[in-house]
C-alpha cells in the first residue's frame, strides 16, 4: 500500500494498529533520498478526522512542530509523524531504574516533556491512557502516535492530562519507594483528590522533593513538613477543639444549673487566702 500525500510518496512497511476508527501504519518515504520511517495515522472516520483537526487548530501554532504534515488521500485522513521504535517508559523503568534518585529525575524529565512538547492536551491524555511515553537509547523523553483515536475528546484538558501524569509517576514511585520519602507523600496525596492543575505545579512538587534538606528554603520545608505530617496536625488540633467544646459545655451548664462556675469559683478562693494571710484585705 502507497499513500501520496503533498510531496511525500508514503509506502507502508509495517502495520501497528487496525481500529474502528483509524489505523496506524509505519511507512518509508520513497520520494526521499536518505532511508526515512515514519508513523502515519489514517483516520477512516470522518467526525474523528474533524475533531483532531479541530483540536490541532485550537492549541495554536506549538501543535504544529509535532508532526510533520497532514492531508487527505482518498477517503481517509492522514497525519504523518516523525517515527521511532518504541521503548516504553515502563519497561525503562522496571530494568534500569534501583534508586529514588534516578527515579525522581526521571519522573521530572517527563513533566518537562508535557510542558515543552506542544502536543495538544486530548492526544497526550491518550498517550498516556495507551502508554506511548518512551525513552530512546540516548536517553530523551519521547512521545509515540501509534494512537486508537476511538476515545478522542476535545474536552480533554491540561488538568486531566496533568492528572493522569501525576498517576502514572506515582504508580512507578510506589514500586521502589514506600511513604517514608517526600516525592511519595506528595504525589500520593495530590493524586488520591486530583489536586493537579498545571504541569508545573507536579514540576515545583518533583523538585522540592529532590533537593537536598541544606538546599531547601524555608518555605519548601513548612511545606515538606505539612505535606507529610498534615493529617496528625489536623488531628491534634480538632482534638483541642473538641476539648474546648466539651469546656464550654460543662461552665454554661454549670452555670444555667448552679449560677455560676464550680470551677471558676475554686480558682478564685484558692487565692483568696495564702498561708496565713488573707488577699481580701
């Protein structure tokens, strides 16, 4: 099979997915005079192929530098994209990664990637629902288009991405750490109510858990330590409170029954005599 699509003779060299909606297929471009792959979505489905056209248009002209062209060929739909051979994040991850260190740098290089990439936010959240973040060889963050665009949504936005980001990152933590670090405290209780809005609200979180306590600032450290001990602060000061209700309670009973405070009576004539001297004089 053979694609034409602008100045690009596109012939299919591998198959990766047959969808309902679309397929993707890798191609060689013949027209080229150096050997170059690249993945190609062809989009069967006329309301998907206006949705991703609608949601490419709408995140502005960054969107633009992710794939190579675009167009029709016969009645199907076609993106091109650059090609290079999955290596997944996950697989890199469990044969690689031993420490929290590495592991913390690796969980910042990729929110770095979501904020520097321009992908449009409702393909990333399919990236990551579909696990195409990658890792080359040489060490960089990539993301892959072998994409079923069967659950497409143009509502998709930065907090949803954001979200499932944070998800994923807290997923590969909790499989080499455990709750005593503060890159888990963090993610765990951000994740557990989605508390994520903005990609560079999980950067600044990822990076103040890295840093060393000498490099910390003041700041960082009062929220290090809300982060991790927030839910016994919370608990020892609804204990005062409560103790504080229960008081109030017992002096206005006391008070409604006795007319006065019981109390407030002992602690007065307590004073009003020390030793053998009186204090009313």
């Amino acid at each position: 099979m053979i694609y034409q699509i602008k100045n690009m003779l596109l012939n299919v060299t591998q198959e990766l997915l047959k969808g309902e909606v679309n397929d993707v297929v890798v191609c060689q471009d013949l027209s080229a005079v150096t050997k170059v792959f690249y993945t190609v979505l062809v989009i069967k489905d006329h309301d998907v192929a206006k949705k991703i056209l609608k949601i490419y248009e709408e995140s502005g002209t960054g969107s633009e530098k992710t794939y190579i062209t675009k167009g029709t060929y016969q009645d199907n739909y076609l993106m091109v994209f650059p090609y290079e051979e999955e290596r997944e994040l996950e697989r890199f991850f469990k044969a690689e990664i031993d420490n929290l260190d590495n592991l913390e740098t690796l969980c910042s290089e990729v929110v770095i990637k979501c904020i520097t990439s321009g992908i449009p936010f409702p393909i990333m959240y399919l990236q990551f629902q579909q696990k195409k973040i990658n890792k080359s060889k040489a060490g960089e963050i990539f993301f892959s288009y072998a994409l079923d665009l069967k659950d497409l949504s143009e509502n998709i936005g930065e907090r949803e991405c954001v979200t499932l980001c944070a998800k994923t990152l807290f997923s590969m933590l909790s499989r080499i750490t455990n709750e005593s670090t503060v890159s888990y405290t963090l993610l765990m209780k951000k994740t557990n109510r989605d508390g994520y809005f903005k990609f560079i609200d999980l950067y600044k979180d990822i990076q103040a858990a890295t840093m060393t306590i000498d490099k910390r600032k003041l700041w960082v450290r009062i929220k290090m330590f809300f982060s991790k001990h927030g839910e016994k602060i919370y608990r020892f000061i609804l204990a005062i409170c409560l103790t504080a209700a229960v008081i109030a309670l017992v002096m206005l009973l006391s008070q409604l029954i006795f007319g006065d405070i019981p109390l407030y009576r002992i602690f007065v004539n307590t004073f009003k005599k020390i030793g053998t001297e009186s204090m009313l004089q």
